[in-house]
C-alpha cells in the first residue's frame, strides 16, 4: 500500500526522494521501465515524491488531492509537460500542445463537435462499423487484436469527424503514427528540435510521416472546400470558424493543426483501452460470461446497440471502466510548475516537472480493493465506494479534461457490446503481454489472439 504523507504542514519542507543520482541514469531508468519506476518511487515515498531527471527537479504526484491541485485548483501555475511541448513539431498549436488563450480558442472552436446531440448521433455509425468488422473474421484466426481496434477506431473517427472513409490508408496511417512518437521516447525527446534536419534513419522516417500526415489533412481541406460543407462535422466547423476576437476565419494552419490532433488522438486511446478488455476479458471467463449474457439479454435477435442501450449495459461499462483502471490508455500526465507553489505541504519550485501517474494512482489499494486484480463489479452503482473524483482520472481533469471523453465512453460500450454479441479472443500462446508506455500504453509488440465464434446464451437468462 502506497502510504499517506500529511496534507498540513506548518512550513514549506523538502519533499522525501531518493536523492542524487547519476547524470542521465534517471532517464535510462525511465526508459528502461516507466511504469516501474514510477510505482516503485510511490511504494517506497508516498504520496509525493521528489526527484531529478536531466538535472530537472521532479515530483510524483500519488494522492488524489494533489492531482487535483495539479488538474483543477491551481491549474493556472501548471503548463504542459516537455514531452506534449515537443509535439508541437507534430501538432503545432493543436488541443493537445497548445496553452493559455490559443487552447482556450481552440476548445471553444472545437467543443461543438462534441456536444452531447451530436455524439449521440454518431452511435448507429459506430455499431454499424463495428458490425462490418465483425463480418470479417473468420473462426480460428489469428491476428493483432489491438491493430485491429485501431483499424476500427480509426475507420470511426474518420467518418464521424471528418466524413471520409480512411479504410484504405489505416495501415499507413497507422505506421506514420509509431514514426511520430517517437519523439516522446525520453532519448529523443532531447532531440526532437532537431529531427526536422538529422540525416539518421529513425529522423527521416519521422520527417517523412509527418509530410504524409500533412498532406493527409490538406487533402481533406481541400476536398471539402471543394465539394462545400457536408454533415455539419468536425471539418465543417474548422472550416467555418471564426475567431472572436479578431473577427475573422481562422487560417488553414490552425484548422490543419486540430484537425491533426484529433484525427491521431481521437482513436488511439479507444483502441487501446479495448484491446486491454479482450486480454482480460479472456483471462477472467466469469467476468466475460456475464458481459455475454447482458449483451445477449439486451439484443435478444441480434440487432445493433444504440445510443439509447447504453443506460442498459451496466457490466459492459463498468468492464471498459476497470480496463481504463488498470490499464490506462493515457498513463501519465505532465506538468511543469509556472510559479514557486506548495503541494501537501512541501515545496515545489518555478520550473519543476509534475508527474501525475493513472497507472500508480489507480491501483492504490486506499481507494481499489484488490488494486491488482480485474474486478469490474467494482464498478456497479450498488458495490461502489466513497473514493476521492480524482482516484479516477483516465481522460485527466479540470479545463484541459479530454474534450472527447464521451465520445470515447459511448464508443468503447457500444463496440464492445457489438463485437462480443457474436466473438471471443483467447491468446495465441502462453507467452506473457507485455506492456509499451509510450505517450499512450499499449501492448507490446501488439496483442495476438485467436477469434472464436461464439454461441448466444439463451436471451431470457437472468444476466447476474
């Protein structure tokens, strides 16, 4: 159990840590093992912890309070992390990279996309498209589970935001995105000014995924304003807003940065949450029976979900809730501190890294009993506990929380409704999954498993 440090102090004090270490041995280990490290200093430290990376004071951040603190209360003294301030090479001033009154123009402009009335209409696409993936497979096969989920997430985003169908490039696009992340590799991260001119391979590939992202969204600029505005989407907005302050159309670069950023960020972390359901799912057969029979009593004839099912899939939520907990899409979170401040107490200085971790915070067995172990019941309105808002946080928190954090929620419920109506996965081996943190977590070298019809339980079951 991670143990509590108090909240109240009479002064400002020094933060527990483990001290100095050698110039870049930090970071190795970082890099070596994230997530190890990081739950590693919160077992030994507590709910705080102070350290240096690069010759840069650090703090971990354990305790739902101060992620709060961090996220909501004080969020004006934290900006964003140095890994996101480098995508901006990828990004430029999307949601995801930019601050203060650019991201609040930003999210002011793109927020309409996300309105309840108009996520609500995206369902039926969703579980058609899932149904059409569903179509393919074939029993017996064997193939990378979470490639898979991001084919279809990316397949969903592309039509639900942007109208286009991108069944064509996903592989591609797919690829491009491994070649741009790495820039949020600890090493690189250093280098990432400089991959716009390094001769070294891993730069060129970067070089040349980011020319192909671009001239993807410039196409899709193009078209549109071509063929004139088309559902009322995503593409339609950017194209027709309107700063407030000046008056006038926002330029095609600001419209080619956001629709980027959510073009890559609006399906990985779907699919990633995903492809950890099936991995636990078929290493828990109780939990996935259960999900199976609330799915089969909903679909009794084998229709689709809707947006109106989603209040009646209660275990199939709280299934994609529990995967969120213990394998969090979006593992950490980075800050860095404007101003001197004080967090639990302790002294925190201008210019320090804040690390608030999901992964360490949501398997804390002060809020999770059996913090290790998939439980997804814990999730059940009737068996959950008075648990701090911010022991939770898979989408982060306060002004800068997802802006597609719905959308996400309705897609994961009624993909995994649709998909396990009519298909199980068991592994392909008994080798161990392994994990990738990477800017999001994924598994390691992908996830193979073997696709299985399956039989519907009788609809008039009682589901448990």
């Amino acid at each position: 159990m991670i143990h509590t440090l108090s909240h109240k102090s009479l002064a400002p004090k020094r933060a527990p840590g483990p001290g100095f270490t050698f110039p870049g041995q930090r970071i190795l280990a970082f890099r070596r093992d994230p997530t190890g490290m990081l739950a590693g200093l919160a077992r030994t430290y507590g709910d705080i912890v102070e350290f240096s990376i690069a010759g840069r004071p650090a703090f971990l951040l354990n305790h739902p309070d101060f992620v709060q603190q961090v996220l909501v209360t004080d969020h004006a003294n934290f900006s964003k992390g140095r890994g996101l301030q480098q995508m901006r090479v990828v990004l430029g001033q999307g949601l995801l990279t930019s601050e203060g009154e650019e991201h609040q123009k930003a999210r002011r402009l793109v927020q309409p996309a996300f309105h309840h009335e108009r996520i609500a209409g995206y369902a039926d696409l969703m579980a058609q498209e899932a149904s059409r993936v569903a179509d393919e497979w074939q029993g017996g096969a064997l193939f990378d589970v979470a490639q898979a989920m991001n084919h279809l997430t990316l397949r969903i985003v592309g039509q639900t935001l942007f109208g286009t169908d991108l069944s064509g490039q996903v592989e591609r696009i797919a690829t491009a995105l491994d070649d741009l992340m790495v820039v949020t590799d600890p090493v690189h991260l250093m280098l990432a000014p400089l991959m716009a001119w390094l001769p070294t391979p891993t730069a060129r590939r970067f070089r040349d995924s980011r020319d192909f992202f671009n001239r993807l969204i410039d196409g899709l600029i193009d078209r549109r304003r071509k063929s004139g505005p088309g559902q009322g989407d995503l593409l339609d907005m950017l194209l027709a807003a309107v700063d407030e302050e000046s008056g006038i159309s926002v330029d095609d670069q600001f419209v080619r940065d956001q629709a980027l950023t959510l073009l890559l960020a609006g399906h990985e972390t779907t699919a990633n949450a995903l492809a950890w359901v099936w991995h636990l799912l078929a290493a828990h057969p109780e939990a996935e029976a259960r999900l199976h029979a609330e799915v089969d009593q909903l679909l009794p004839s084998g229709g689709l979900p809707g947006m109106a099912d989603l209040g009646r899939l209660p275990f199939t939520r709280a299934v994609l809730s529990e995967s969120l907990r213990l394998y969090p899409p979006a593992w950490v979170i980075g800050r860095s501190a404007i101003a001197d401040c004080v967090i639990g107490g302790y002294a925190v200085p201008a210019g320090s890294m804040i690390l608030l971790s999901q992964w360490v915070t949501h398997r804390d067995s002060r809020y999770f009993a059996w913090a290790d172990e998939f439980r997804p019941e814990r999730w059940l309105a009737e068996k959950r506990n008075d648990r701090p808002k911010f022991a939770f946080f898979p989408f982060g928190g306060g002004p800068r929380v997802c802006i597609g954090a719905q959308f996400a929620w309705m897609e994961g419920i009624l993909l995994l409704a649709t998909l396990a109506r009519r298909w199980q996965f068991r592994p392909a081996d008994n080798r161990a999954v392994l994990m990738d943190p990477r800017i999001t977590l994924r598994p390691k070298d992908g996830l193979w498993m073997k696709a299985h019809p399956r039989e519907r339980s009788d609809a008039a079951s009682t589901v448990w």
